[in-house]
C-alpha cells in the first residue's frame, strides 16, 4: 500500500564522523514488512544529533548518516505486516526506531534497554530527510489536531523529560530543579515539570534564556550558573525551606553539573541524569549522600506508553515550548549555534526547503 512516493529526495548527509553535513538527493527506502515510512514535514534538532555528528560517545554511528530523530509526518506506505498505522496517518519517528518486542527488557516495557534497539539518526538513518522508515510498533501516533511543527520536539525532548520527572519521584507540590532549563530539553522539562504540579527553578545563564525560563516556562526561579559565585548555596535559597530542591533533572551539556547536583538535591531526594556530555563522570560526596539519604540515577529516553503520555500533555494544550523553525538545508547554522550554547528552547528544520 503506497501513494506518490517519489524515487529521490532530499536529506542532510554525513558521509564521515565530524561532518560537515551535507545537503543532497538521496533515494527514497523502502518499508520491509513491519515498517511504515513517514513523509516527515518537521524534525526537531536535539543535542544528541550533534554529539552524533561530532562522534562524541562510546558507540559509533552508521555512515554515512542521516541524523534527526525528531521527525513529525505523515504514514505514505507500510509493509504488508503492519495493521494498526493508516496511510494518511499523522506520526512520530523518534530515537528509539525499533527494538525486539521479545528480550527480557522489551517484556518488561523497559524497550529502551533493548540490545537489539534501533536508533533513529544513529544507527539508522533518521528524520533529516523528506521520507524515513520506522517499525510501525513503534512509530509515535500523532493525534490529527496537532500542529506537526510544534509537536516536534515532544517526539525526543518532551518523551525525555517527562519520563526523567516520572523517574525523580517528585510529586505535585515539590520542587525540581532543571539543570540546563534554557535548552530544547529544559524548556519542555520545565513545561512538563509545571503541568505535573511541581515548582521549578531553572538554571542556565544568559538574560535571554533566564526571561524565556521565568515568563514564558513558568519556573519560580532562576540560577545563572555562569554569573553565581556559589550555585549550591544558591540552588538551594531558591526553595521554601532552603534544604534544596526534592529532585534534580540534569539536562546540560557541560561536566560541571553533574559533581554538583548531589551536593544541593534536598536530603532524601533524587538526582536524574539525561545530558550526555562527552567523557563526562558523576561525582557526589560520599559522606552527604549518605547521610542524606540521596538517590542518583540514569533516565533514557521513555518506552512506548511514555511517549502516548507525553504527546498527550501536547494535545491538551498545557506544553507551549518556544521553537523556531528553519529549512533542513540549513542545519548547520543551527548546530553551530547550539555548539555555542546560544539556542534558547529548540531549532525545527522544516524538510521542505
Ligand atoms: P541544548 O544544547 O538545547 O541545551 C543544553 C543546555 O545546557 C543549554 O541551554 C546550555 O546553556 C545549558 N548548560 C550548559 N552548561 C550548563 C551548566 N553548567 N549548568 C546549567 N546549564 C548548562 O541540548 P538538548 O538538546 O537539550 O540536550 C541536552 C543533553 O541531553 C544532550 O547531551 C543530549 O544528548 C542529551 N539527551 C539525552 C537523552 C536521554 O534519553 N538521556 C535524550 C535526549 C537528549
Ligand atoms: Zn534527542
Ligand atoms: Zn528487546
């Protein structure tokens, strides 16, 4: 089942780790029997894409390689197997493209950890490009009434943050700190954090992320970590009893954070890594984190139920995260300014041009 499926497209290519990333016409694939292919419109860009391209950790990408994994569209063909997606269907490739649906982690809805995963933009090509592939088990289903473009950045960013904040424990009435607020992750993971009831303090530096993180994300207060001669003491004069936050989302992209989170995290609280600085290592004091009772942690991605829950939240209209949009071809400007740290919210290529 197909219709007007082009035999070439356009996509942005590197051919080796390190770029550059180029634009081009590539062939259009075809969907094996469990697989559906998207005519994607709109495709988010995540850190991870440029960690990919600047092979930054210990697993080596496919090349040559398209990257993106933030990919919205539209179902344009399926293989024979595949029941439960429509052609015309609105859908989501995201970061986890497939996994076996059989090992010990897929049973227990722990996909991600899945050995044999298949993961878009890294080791199969992903959504900066017009036409891409993805099982149709996991494929996110986009509602219909939902804008493509805006929703996104849900498809990575949002699933991530939402699952990190289930993961912290925290409950309605606490208070998390987003480390990183200013960022693609951040800026939803303060959206999400507020609609699940939770107080935030968002740090980042800069006066443009710090307006956009307290007016528009609703964060109660901000700490810029580049101007504060003390971010611990800080981070923790920001919550009600000064004893620090009850859980910590680590969202950066610099070691630096992650040796200090556990030193303000509030006694019994929990610290959840999600930023995958390059080479980087925890750090935490033995001695506090014991007597403080303190819980540090991983958080990858979200399973398939995640990813319904955190589109939802979209679609009810309480996550509004800045984005701007910009054409595909014009990806490297926007992985030159997240390289400097100077995108607030997210950067959207839209495929088109
Ligand atoms: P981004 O570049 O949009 O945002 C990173 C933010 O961190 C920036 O606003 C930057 O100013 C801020 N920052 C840098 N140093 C900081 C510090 N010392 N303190 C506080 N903030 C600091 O990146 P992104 O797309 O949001 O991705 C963030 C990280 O999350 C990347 O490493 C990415 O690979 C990773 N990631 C992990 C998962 C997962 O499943 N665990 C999923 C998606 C992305
Ligand atoms: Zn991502
Ligand atoms: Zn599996």
């Amino acid at each position: 089942m197909s219709q007007n499926i082009p035999e070439k497209q356009w996509a942005m290519v590197i051919e080796k780790t390190g770029g550059p990333v180029e634009y081009k016409e590539i062939p259009v694939a075809k969907p094996g029997p469990d697989e559906v292919l998207v005519n994607i419109k709109y495709s988010g860009v995540c850190h991870t894409d440029l960690h990919a391209v600047n092979g930054d950790w210990p697993i080596p990408t496919k090349l040559p390689l398209v990257g993106g994994h933030e990919g919205a569209g539209v179902v344009v063909a399926r293989g024979e197997l595949v029941k439960d997606v429509e052609i015309g269907d609105h859908a989501g490739i995201k970061w986890l493209n497939g996994s076996c649906l059989a090992c010990s982690f897929c049973q227990a809805s722990d996909e991600m950890l899945c050995p044999k995963a298949l993961l878009s933009g890294y080791t199969v090509d992903g959504t900066f490009q017009q036409y891409a592939i993805g099982k149709a088990a996991h494929v996110a289903r986009i509602p219909k009434d939902v804008p493509l473009d805006a929703v996104s950045p849900v498809l990575c960013a949002g699933i991530t943050v939402y699952k990190g904040l289930k993961e912290s424990g925290a409950v309605p009435g606490q208070t998390v700190a987003i480390v990183g607020a200013g960022g693609g992750l951040g800026s939803l993971a303060c959206q999400y954090a507020k609609a699940m009831g939770l107080q935030v303090i968002g740090i980042d530096t800069g006066a443009e992320k710090e307006k956009m993180v307290k007016e528009e994300l609703g964060a109660t207060a901000f700490v810029d970590f580049a101007t504060s001669k003390n971010v611990v003491k800080d981070v923790q004069a920001a919550t009600a009893d000064g004893t620090g936050p009850h859980a910590v989302l680590l969202v950066a992209v610099n070691e630096k954070p992650f040796q200090q989170a556990a030193e303000y995290v509030r006694p019994r609280g929990t610290v959840v890594a999600i930023g995958l600085p390059a080479g980087a290592f925890l750090k935490a004091p033995v001695f506090e984190t014991v007597i403080g009772m303190k819980t540090i942690k991983g958080s990858y991605v979200g399973n398939r139920k995640d990813t319904g829950e955190a589109l939802d939240f979209f679609r009810r209209g309480l996550i509004k995260a800045p984005f701007k949009t910009i054409g595909m071809s014009e990806l490297q400007k926007v992985y030159d300014l997240m390289h400097e740290g100077k995108i607030a919210g997210r950067y959207v290529v839209d495929t088109s041009k």
